[in-house]
C-alpha cells in the first residue's frame, strides 16, 4: 500500500498500464503513478527503451516528521 513509482524515458518508447489508466511515453516523458494497483510495462517500438525508475514506499515519509 502506498507504493509509487516516477519514470522517466531517456530513449524509445514506452507503454505503461496502470489500473485502468494507460499512456505511452516518449524521451523526456516523466510519469508519477501508484503501484500498489496492478501495472505493466510495454516496449512498442523496435528500437530499445531506456528509462529511470525510482520506487517511494510509505514509509519513507510517515512518520518522519512530528507533525505527520
């Protein structure tokens, strides 16, 4: 729960299924999405993909602070 994860293409394209959203992306492209739903990942093109992906977990912010 409250899992979530930022792409970000660097190069080719990529389709990404998220719950009932979906969205493809180009270089440049940046998505923020929850994935603690079921997602998938696509290649569409021919040409390899490349992108970042950092995961944010709950607990890396709550509680941290006194006031949360």
């Amino acid at each position: 729960p409250d899992t979530f994860e930022h792409l970000v293409v660097v190069r080719g394209s990529l389709v990404i299924r998220a719950g009932d959203a979906m969205d493809t992306l180009g270089p440049g492209d940046v998505i923020f999405f929850r994935a603690d739903v079921p997602h998938v990942y696509e290649n569409p093109g021919a040409t390899e993909a490349l992108l970042h992906l950092t995961m944010t977990y709950a607990g890396d912010w709550v509680g941290e602070h006194p006031t949360d």
